[in-house]
C-alpha cells in the first residue's frame, strides 16, 4: 500500500497566498492589493509568487472560487431539498451574508460591478446558482409543492441577482430573514401567520 501524500510545500505557500489576500483585503481595497503584499504576507519571493499564480487576478479569481464554493455548500441541503424549507433557505443565506460581510469589497467588484476582470467568474457564479435554483423551483413545481409561476430560470435569476444586491449594501439579520421571506414567497405564495 503506498503512503498518504501530505500537504507539499507547494500546497503550504499556494495557500499562504490566499490566506493573505484574505486577510489583507479585509483592510485594503482590490484596487489597492500588490504582489508584493501577497508575497510579504505569505514570506515568498516574487519569482515563487509566479510559480503559484501568474497574476493578481489569478489570486483573486481562485479566492473568489473558495468563497463561490463555500455559498453553494452551504446551500446544498436547500438546493437538494424540496417543499418549504425555511431552516435550510435561512442557514443558506446566513452564510452567503457572513461571506459578503468578509469579503464585502471583492464580491462587490466580481459580482456586481461590470468590471471584464471577473467576467467569466461572474458569469459562471450566477449560471450555476441560477441552473441549481431553477432545478429546486422546477421539481417543487412538478411535486405540487409549489404553484405556477414565472419560468424557472427567469425566477432563480431574478432572485440570486437581488441575493447579490441586498447583501452587497446589507448583511445582517434583518437583511437575511426579508431574503429569506421574499424567496419563499416567490415561490410558495402566502406565508403562515407566524413567519416562519
């Protein structure tokens, strides 16, 4: 039987670079952010920079991809799930709004600024929510649990884009359960007294 490969040393300083760049971003604007920042941060050389990435776009593109990744799972069992489901929809949209709290500047100038920069990020972020919310949308339709209404894709669109718009001026609480409301009416009709 062979061994376990570890984490390499590679691996070590590919994610040191991310780690930075999160960490700086906190505090410093996209704009702003330098390779010699990320490689301060991660106690690389510029020339080991490029080994791992080959721009800054490239950092924040596979920065933007965890962060992308960790919505979608966070929204799985919603996703996976049917009928009105109010504890998944919820948790789903408590972490997108702790991500956009985090990471408030980069998702801004990636998903909702026209900037070419992150054009094929954007387009591939709002295809895959729009594809896995019109399935969720379709099946509780085709299950009964859900009545008529816009066409599916037309549907998932029109709320992950004003997902996006809500969380980019306000994550909090208030902000998640009015999220949280407005799909579940879009797509179950009137809600049960105790808004729930």
């Amino acid at each position: 039987m062979g061994r376990r490969r570890g984490t390499t040393k590679g691996d070590r300083r590919e994610r040191a670079i991310l780690d930075t760049a999160r960490d700086l971003l906190s505090t410093t604007p996209v704009g702003r952010l330098t390779i010699d920042q990320l490689t301060a941060g991660a106690g690389i050389s510029r020339s080991s920079f490029y080994f791992y990435f080959d721009s800054k776009t490239a950092v924040l593109e596979a920065l933007l991809d965890e962060i992308a990744e960790e919505m979608v799972e966070a929204a799985r069992r919603w996703l996976d799930g049917s009928g009105d489901d109010p504890d998944s929809l919820r948790h789903a949209l408590e972490v997108s709004a702790r991500l956009w709290r985090e990471h408030g500047p980069l998702l801004r100038q990636a998903l909702l600024a026209e900037d070419q920069e992150f054009a094929s990020f954007r387009e591939n972020v709002v295809a895959r929510y729009v594809k896995e919310g019109a399935a969720r949308i379709a099946r509780d339709r085709q299950e009964g649990l859900a009545g008529p209404g816009p066409d599916p894709q037309s549907l998932a669109h029109a709320l992950i884009r004003m997902k996006f718009a809500v969380f980019a001026a306000d994550s909090s609480v208030e902000a998640v359960e009015t999220l949280c409301a407005v799909v579940r009416r879009a797509m179950y009709g009137a809600l049960p007294a105790t808004g729930s």
